[in-house]
C-alpha cells in the first residue's frame, strides 16, 4: 500500500510488523482526517482486517483540532468499524492532557473500550499493543506467529 503524505498527515502500513502508524500535526481539518480514513478504508480492502495487528495514531505534533475535526473524525471511524470487522487495538499518543482530554470523548477512549488507550510515547504504543494481542482469547497464538515471522 502507497503510505499517504498530505500537509497535515502521514501514514504508512509496517509489512513485516503489521502495524498501521498515523502520524498527524499542524492544524487538523475534517478533510484530513477523511483523507486518512479513505486510506485507512482502502488499506483495509487491499490487506484484510487479518493482517492489521493494531494501528498508531501519533497526535503530539497537532498544534489544533479544528472545530469539524473531532466529530468528523468520530463518524469516519465509525463508519469503518461497521463496514470492516476491527479487532485490533488503537494506541493514541498524545503530548498532554490537553489533547487527552479532547481525544477521549469524539474517540470514544473509555475504559468500557479496551480496544483504544491514550499513550504518552511510540514505546508505549506498542506495548499496548503487545499486550491487549496476550490478553484476546486465541490471541496468544496470533501474536507468536506474527513475532515469528519478523
């Protein structure tokens, strides 16, 4: 898959770790987080669900979440919740509590959703990662032959 690289996003999908990393900053527009969920979407049909092991959403580097950003946001990604099965986690990095705090509504970041977690760093991420794969019923399986292969 072609990574994406807009003005206000990257994104790129790891092949050999299965992992999707969305890298966002400057000011942040409903057009850009459909231009990253379009790819995200067309990602998806292109590898399947089975091949995605979990995805990072970096936010550190956003100075603002414009106004139609957040809810729109929340409707893209629930849109492709309902078209494709995810079950992979989300790990969200934020720089502050700031941008915790507003990503935790619009993304549904609750502790009912175990799926997403706000981090502070890129290791964090991937140990959350890592760690919801163990703590999935037939998970443990996965998570080894996906480590055995890199």
């Amino acid at each position: 898959m072609t990574p994406l690289d807009i003005k206000n996003a990257r994104a790129h999908y790891n092949a050999d770790s299965h992992v999707v990393y969305v890298t966002y900053r400057g000011l942040l527009s409903a057009e850009d987080s459909t231009t990253v969920y379009q790819w995200l979407h067309d990602l998806v049909l292109e590898v399947g669900t089975d091949h995605i092991y979990g995805e990072v959403f970096d936010f550190r580097d956003v100075q603002e979440f414009l106004p139609d950003n957040l809810m729109d946001a929340r409707k893209k990604s629930r849109g492709l919740n309902l078209r494709i099965n995810v079950d992979f986690p989300v790990a969200m990095i934020v720089k502050d509590f700031y941008q915790e705090e507003i990503l935790r509504g619009p993304m549904q970041n609750v502790p009912e959703n175990t799926r997403k977690s706000i981090v502070r760093s890129m290791d964090e991420a991937q140990q959350f990662i890592a760690e919801w794969h163990t703590e999935q019923p037939n998970q443990e399986d996965d998570a080894a032959t996906l480590a055995d292969s890199q």
